[in-house]
C-alpha cells in the first residue's frame, strides 16, 4: 500500500498507530470501521510512504481495516 501519514500516536498497549491517507489505487481497501477522514524510526507526518503487513480487519477497534504487524515501510521522495 501507498500513502501519506497524516497522524501518528503511540497507544497505551505498546501500538503505534499511524493513520494514512491511501493513494488512489489503494482506496478501496478501508472497510466502513475505518476512520473518516483518516486522520525514533517511524514516517512523520506529511511524509509519502509505502507500506508491507499483514491486511486484517481488527474486530476490536470497530472493524477498521490495518495493517498488523507492519512488516516493513520507507519513504517515497517525490
């Protein structure tokens, strides 16, 4: 997946989560649960990123769609 971080928090469980704006052709992976709009090592904000995981709907966090665990990411310099 390709994208744009537009937030990032660290969570009380040790997750961290990063919120991307999807690239069009990515899009219609988010599932109805997903934010709307989607708000040391890790992108920053405003940074274009692509990103490798596992795709899961997390039934925890209201059925939005993620990527856990992020395998692997990085920069795309535009």
């Amino acid at each position: 997946m390709v994208g744009t971080v537009v937030s990032s928090s660290a969570e009380a469980d040790g997750d961290v989560h990063l919120q991307i704006r999807l690239d069009p052709p990515y899009q219609g992976v988010l599932r109805p649960g997903n934010p709307d709009p989607l708000l040391g090592g890790l992108p920053g904000v405003g940074e274009h990123v692509w990103m490798e995981g596992r795709y899961i709907l997390d039934s925890q966090h209201h059925a939005w769609a993620e990527l856990h665990p992020l395998y692997r990411w990085g920069a795309i310099n535009q």
